[in-house]
C-alpha cells in the first residue's frame, strides 16, 4: 500500500504544479503560495473534524511536523514556483525532485537506513537525469539574458533541499504519532503562519484575477490531498523507498504539460530522456530495497 499512497501523493502534486502553471498570468510567486495554502488551511482543518485525534498532544509530539513545515511547504513551493516561471514547469519539476537524494542521504547517514549498489545506482541516474534536463533546456521566458538563464536553475535546487530535508522529518514525525491528517495539518499551518506574518509586515498585497483563482482554488485542494498521501505511505513504508516513490511527479508533469500546456514549453529529446532517467533512478531505488 505504501507503493500506492506514495504515487497517488505524486500525482497529486503534479496537478498542483499544472494548474498552478497553467493557470499564472499576473499573480505573484508569494500571492499564489499564500492562497494555496490557506486553501490547504481550511480544507485540512475541516478534515481534522471527522477523524479521531489523540487523545493527549503537546508541542513536544509535534515538534518534528512543526519543523518539517519551515522547509516544505513554504520555502520548497516557493522556490518551486519561482523556478516554474524562470525555467518552465518540466524542467523546474524535474530538477525539484531530486530531493530523494537528499532524504535518502540524510536517511543513510542519521536514520540508520540501510542501501545497495543498485539503489546507488538509481540515485546515479537521477543525477544524470536532472543534468541532461538541465544543460539542454532552454527558458520559456524571453525576458531572461542567456547568461543569467543558469541562476534560475538555483531555485529548483533550493526546492530539492528544502523537500528532502522536510520528508526525512516527516518519517520521524510520523514514526512517533501517527496521525496522517493531523500531521499535514501541522506542517501547512506552520508554513501558512510564517508567511503570512512575512506578509503582515512587508504590507505585501495579495492579488489574483478571478480565472487565475480558480486554478490555484483547484491547486489547493489537490496540494491538501498529496500530504495525506504522503503521511500515509510513510506511516507503513521505508524512508528510502517512499522518497524515491514520491518524486516520480516529473513523469505526470511531462504527460500533463504536453497535453495541456505544449505551447508554452521547450520540449526536445534530452530533457524526455532525462525525466524518464528520473523515473527509472526512483523505480531501481524502490524495487530493490534491502
């Protein structure tokens, strides 16, 4: 079950990020984090209503989702979001999920995970993925001088960071309390307040026109969706497995931007074969696992 929940939270997120692609016109990166999130505020809190809680929980037992809510869903979606409208939502997509990598290290070094050489091997291949996607793609963004187009590719990178570490603290969080809505409640809320006092105090104006609402109303129920997955294979699966599971996100990401969004990005023959080196480094990863 683990192997489901993990690619139905990909899923989920794949459709965020094209309809949050798709749907962009003039809105802010900051203005489409904050309605996303607070449409994941209120969509999780009702959700806590119908579902037994536990019965004693201090701050103590939620420590580890409190954390994991600094890096992701804040700073990783936000880079995330930056990198789409620099490098396009392939290449940002793909290069953001390398952050099994990270997990996968952390799990290794800290979590006392264990791995083999053909798991290394996997992560090899989503190393060499992510490069071939990076070194022959091309910005979708006219505005953008050719040798300033390679900062971009900072952003999807943070994003990896900030996800990887944020997952391998969601493990640990769920490993003491298992309370998959709950815990995805924890993480959005945390991301949500941060932001939203940086807002408070900046005087940043939220915007959006009425169509571009609609896409990241949608984008936020399915981005509320995906963390419950996520939870939910982490609750049952291994670190090393459900990491890899989850970033399979850049194989719908492909097939959704081609069918919805063509003409908007830069589609050549080395970034398909980087993405599906992706898909291949996480399914090695998964399959054979100690």
């Amino acid at each position: 079950m683990e192997v489901i929940y993990a690619l139905l939270s990909s899923i989920m997120f794949a459709a965020t990020f094209l309809l949050v692609k798709i749907g962009r016109e003039t809105a802010s990166h900051l203005s489409i984090l904050w309605i996303t999130l607070t449409v994941n505020i209120f969509i999780l809190g009702l959700s806590n209503l119908f579902i037994d809680l536990p019965k004693s929980i201090s701050l103590l037992d939620l420590k580890f989702f409190i954390i994991s809510g600094i890096f992701a869903p804040l700073l990783g979606r936000l880079f995330q979001f930056v990198g789409m409208s620099r490098l396009g939502a392939n290449t940002t997509t793909a290069l953001t999920l390398t952050h099994p990598l990270v997990t996968v290290l952390i799990g290794l070094l800290f979590l006392g995970e264990s791995g083999n050489i053909i798991q290394i091997f996997g992560a090899f291949l989503i190393i060499t993925g992510s490069l071939l996607i990076a070194i022959f793609s091309g910005s979708n963004s006219n505005s953008i001088n050719y040798s300033d187009h390679h900062i971009y590719f900072l952003y999807p990178l943070l994003a990896s960071l900030t996800y990887g570490i944020s997952i391998a603290l969601r493990k640990l969080g769920i490993d003491l309390l298992n309370s998959p809505v709950l815990a995805s409640t924890v993480t959005v809320f945390v991301s949500w307040i941060i932001l939203s006092f940086y807002l408070l105090v900046t005087k940043f104006k939220i915007s959006c026109n009425r169509r571009e609402f609609n896409y990241f109303l949608f984008a936020g129920i399915l981005s509320s969706i995906g963390p419950v997955f996520l939870y939910l294979s982490l609750a049952i699966g291994n670190l090393l497995v459900v990491a890899p599971l989850a970033a399979t996100t850049p194989l719908f990401v492909l097939v959704g931007t081609w069918l919805y969004s063509k003409s908007n990005e830069n589609f050549n023959y080395q970034k398909t074969v980087g993405t599906f080196g992706i898909v291949i480094g996480v399914t090695l990863l998964t399959l054979f696992k100690d």
